[in-house]
C-alpha cells in the first residue's frame, strides 16, 4: 500500500494596503499557505513565518499584524512553529513583507491528478470577493452594503471533499492567478478544453456591480478563500451537496465542463446566450476610475471642490463612492 507523502510550500505575501475589510497580511499569509498544503489533498500540519519590515515601521501595526498572525493560526489548527524578523533600511523596502512555509500530509492512497474530457468544473463559491475588497480600500471606495475579503483557510473544506469523493481530479485556488487565469493554466497543464456557463458562476450583487462600475471583469479578480475542483460528473452532485453543506462552500456551483480541445482554449457562453472566450489576462486590471466629465454630470455625480472631488452612483441597489484628497490629472 502506499505510504503517506510530506508535502511543503512557500509563499512570499505582499498586499497594498496592509489592512482591508475582512483581513491583513498577517491573517493573508497563513490562509494563503494552508491553503497551497490543502490542494495537494494534504492535512497542512506547521507553518513558519519569516517577516521583512522597513525601518521605523510602526510598532502598534506590527502588533496588530502579529495578533491577527497568531489568531490566523489558531482558529485553523496549524500552529506557526517557527520564524524570522529582518529589518531593511529606509527605502529599501515597504511596509512589511510576509514568506510562510507550510508543511503537510498526504494521506496514504491520495492522488489528485489531472482532468479528463467530460469533468465537471466546481467552485467553491462567490469569486472576486477578496480583490473587491482590497480594491475598495486601496481607491478610497465605499459601499452602502459592505465587501469583505474572502480570506480563509480552506483546509477543513477539503478534507470533507476528498473524503466523500476521494477521486478528485484536480483542487487549485485561485488566489492572485483569479479564476480564469487558474483554469488556463490548468487546461494548458492537461492539453484538454473547458467550456463554462456565465450564469452559473455565482458573484455576489455588489461585487459584480462595482465591477460593472470600474469596467473590471470578476473572472479576473483575485480570491482568497475559493478552490476550484475538477471530478468526474457522476461524482459532482455528491460533491457539490458535501461543499453546501460547509460554512466555507455554502455557495458552491457547478459552472462548466472539461471537454476535448487540442488547443486547450475556454469558452465560455454569456448570459445573453452568445460564447466568448476566457483568456489569460493581459497585463493588470485598471480600474475604470477617472475625472467626472459630461457623463457623470448628474444629480448623483458632484465636484466638491478644486482640490478634490466626489461622486456617487447607485446601480443594482447599491451605493458607490469615491473620494479623493487631490485632484485627478
């Protein structure tokens, strides 16, 4: 019988800003590692943490970084057994940087291998939660209803998964590569096509709304707390009611198929009923954030001073705004 594997992963975390709604860095760096353990189908086990702050980094930051650290790992299980600080001299460095090393197990027998035409593609609920939120806080946006970032540790979730379909073909998190980007690269890796449903892939109201707002497209927005998973279909009803069922995977949803390509493209069929294709992203998503001009010269739009200036627009129940201390060029 085959015997139990060790499995490792290192990950280096920068966010900008270092705090945002629903996490930190701190919170960020440990998810983000037991959640690279997680889909090798592993049992994250340690985790050690090396830290690289910028001279006269705030002491009153670094604790509250430390705490949420410590609370990150506490709450999953995977206690941080070991670390290192480092401090670099101004303007070499900025803020605070974050490498963690998680190590796992693989239980004996479990082997996540790749899809085969005719999987079913599952995700484990809402995407572009995380890069919302970041987003939101980075631009000075608010919201009437509040985005969170998504950030959690997933390994719970999976451990359920691979017990009740031990099968599984493939398990990724789409983290900063987003959901499209994460598919690509599994198509490009097993040399077969995928073909999604638009409608099927659940985003929440206001995340999609501002992204209708900026001209960003969910499918490219980083998640932190998500997994993709790719099974045999007969084995996905039974999948998807055991991710439901989990506080992490209650809105799980069967959004496509694997299907035979040499090209290994994606399609993807809109809301609307036509098909376009989902690519790798070119280049970084830039919000569609600019000057009020004759468009927005409305009674929900308003230039508050020479310096500076706001504006607000309610689409799909929900209420935008974006401020800035100085003017746009």
């Amino acid at each position: 019988m085959e015997a139990a594997r060790v499995v490792m992963t290192t990950d280096a975390h920068v966010v900008s800003p270092l705090f945002f709604p629903g996490g930190d860095i701190g919170s960020l760096a440990v998810h983000g590692t037991i959640n690279d353990v997680a889909m090798a189908g592993a049992r994250p086990l340690y985790l050690s943490a090396a830290f690289i702050l910028k001279e006269g980094f705030p002491l009153r930051d670094l604790e509250r970084i430390l705490a949420s650290t410590a609370r990150a790992s506490r709450d999953a299980g995977v206690p941080v057994i070991t670390g290192d600080t480092k401090v670099v001299e101004k303007g070499k460095g900025d803020g605070v940087f974050i490498t963690t090393t998680g190590v796992g197990i693989v239980p004996a027998g479990m082997n996540i291998s790749g899809d085969r035409a005719s999987d079913a593609i599952l995700v484990s609920g809402t995407v572009g939660d995380h890069g919302v939120a970041v987003l939101s806080k980075r631009e000075n946006l608010t919201f009437e209803t509040g985005i969170v970032s998504d950030s959690a540790a997933l390994h719970g979730l999976v451990a359920e998964m691979v017990a009740a379909v031990p099968a599984l073909h493939c398990l990724r998190d789409p983290t900063r590569g987003e959901l499209a980007a994460t598919l690509n690269e599994i198509a490009q890796q097993s040399g077969a096509g995928m073909r999604l449903v638009e409608s099927a892939i659940p985003v929440k109201a206001g995340v999609l709304a501002a992204c209708e707002l900026l001209g960003l497209d969910p499918l490219y927005i980083a998640n932190e707390g998500k997994l993709v998973a790719i099974c045999e279909k007969a084995d996905a009803g039974r999948l998807l009611d055991v991710m439901r069922r989990h506080p992490l995977g209650h809105d799980a949803a069967l959004i496509g198929e694997v299907v035979v390509d040499p090209h290994a493209f994606i399609s993807m069929k809109t809301r609307f009923g036509g098909s376009r294709m989902v690519d790798w992203l070119a280049g970084d998503p830039l919000p569609r954030i600019c000057q009020p001009c004759v468009c927005c010269s409305s009674p929900t739009a308003s230039i508050a001073s020479a310096s500076g200036y706001s504006w607000s627009l309610r689409r799909r129940g929900m209420r935008f705004r974006w401020s800035s201390t100085s003017a746009m060029p």
